[in-house]
C-alpha cells in the first residue's frame, strides 16, 4: 500500500539525526514523505534538517526545513505559522524531541530535572499548544507523541527526570485527545523500547558507560527479548499507521514498539 498520508501536511519537530544513520525523527519524515505528506521538518540544528530534507527530494517527496528550539514559545508559534504559510495548514504533528540524563531522585540536580522536564514534555506542549488551533480549523487530523516505555515502568536505570516527563507526555495526550476527539483530532504516543539509533553512541553510551559505544549497543541488545534492539525505522512504521487514517478509530492510547521488552519487565 502506498499514498497512505497523500495530501496530508506533516510537521515533523525533531525530523534530524543526532549523528550519521537514522534517528526517529529523520526516519519518519523521510517514510511519511514516502507515502505522500508534503513535510515541514524542524530541528534545532538545521544542518540535520537538511539533510533529512534532501533524501526527501532526491526520492522526488516535497519538503521545507524550518530552525526551532521547541522549549521556547516564541520559536514554536512563529514554527507553526511558519509551516501554515508554507502549506496552508496542519495535517499531521509528530514530536520526537527528547533524550534523557542519568540521576535519581537524591542524586539529580534541579537545573537538570528541569532541563529534561523542558526537554521532553514542555517541547510537546508547546508544540501541541501552538499547532492544535490550525490543526481543528482544517477539520482536526492526528498528533504522534514520541514517549518510551520508561514512562510506564521502572526499567533497571536511574533516570528519574526521563521517566516523569515520558509518563507525563502519554498523559498529556491522553488529555489533549479527549478534550477535541469529537472536533476531529486524534492523539497518540508511540512507547519505543530499547532502539539503536544515532542517539545511543553519541549520547548514551557516554552518559552510563566509559565512552565505549560497541559495548552499550551489546549492552542493550543482550537485554531484549530478541537479542537485539529494534531501530528507527520501527518507530516510524508505528508513527505511520497512527498517523494514517487507517488509525481513525484509534485516539488517546499508546502502540509499545519494544520487541517485548515490557513484557519481560512484568
């Protein structure tokens, strides 16, 4: 099947990598644009937007870039003005701004509580504050929250931060879904489990390890049901559906993509 998102306009908040391959973000754009959005693809560093946007247009998709840092409100209005002028409206909102510091609930220090609060759950709601408006003046249309399974469970590592805000944004969508559900517009988070993304050498394996990105990614496999992690294009394939109309019976609820970690974690 293909056309799945024809006509649609996508804005894609975090539609970069972080590093060379395939972040979430990046991967969804490029999917999305597969299947027939017009993408609107923000990041705070627009080098990593541009690149995401020239894979769209050497596979003969339409995208624009757009440079925002989505934990300031004056950067998320004038983005989604932005994108309303470029394309006449909103179709679909996809949030995959995020990442997570180490540190539990003694140990953390207020500035980095609040940076991974802003982080991973002010930036979801500015986006959504800003982007609902347009999006129910056009009939409504679907927002695809990136969460995690460490915003339902406990999983072995303390992030605690990372685990409030993730939890947080499966609640704020729950809620934004009710209040405009009968207005056309549909909510959901994607839960991602452990994945390998640009995200894990760059970030993590520097955060909880020595440095050495070859053995966090050994690390993290060995923990998956599977033996392995699940990756990018996982997410977007999630992200997909939910994003689609094949979905449009689906609203304020959370798709796990973790290769039953969680399950195991039971």
């Amino acid at each position: 099947m293909v056309g799945r998102l024809a006509g649609k306009v996508a804005l894609v908040v975090g539609a970069g990598s972080i590093g060379p391959g395939w972040g979430n973000g990046k991967a969804c754009a490029v999917l999305f644009a597969r299947e027939g959005a017009k993408i609107f693809a923000v990041d705070i560093n627009l080098d990593a937007a541009e690149e995401t946007k020239s894979i769209i247009e050497a596979e003969g998709g339409v995208c624009s870039t757009y440079q925002a840092d989505v934990v300031k409100s004056l950067d998320v209005a004038d983005m989604v003005s932005a994108c309303v002028a470029e394309y006449g409206g909103i179709d679909v909102l996809h949030n995959n701004v995020g990442g997570s510091a180490p540190g539990g609930v003694v140990d953390m220090s207020e500035e980095v509580w609040d940076g991974n609060i802003n982080l991973n759950l002010k930036s979801a709601f500015l986006c959504c504050k800003y982007a609902v408006p347009p999006m129910l003046s056009g009939g409504g249309g679907a927002i695809v929250n990136i969460s995690s399974v460490a915003g339902m469970r406990y999983m072995g590592r303390d992030m605690i931060a990372y685990h409030a805000a993730k939890g947080g944004l499966i609640e704020l969508s729950r809620a934004i879904a009710l209040k405009y559900a009968a207005q056309g517009l549909r909510v959901n988070t994607v839960c991602p489990g452990l994945m390998n993304t640009p995200m894990v050498t760059s970030r993590i394996a520097f955060q909880y390890g020595d440095g050495d990105g070859e053995k966090m990614v050994a690390d993290r496999n060995a923990m998956c049901p599977s033996g392995k992690m699940g990756d990018a294009w996982d997410v977007a394939y999630a992200s997909l559906y939910l994003a689609s109309d094949e979905a449009r019976y689906v609203n304020g609820t959370e798709l796990v993509v973790d290769g039953g970690l969680t399950a195991k974690c039971i």
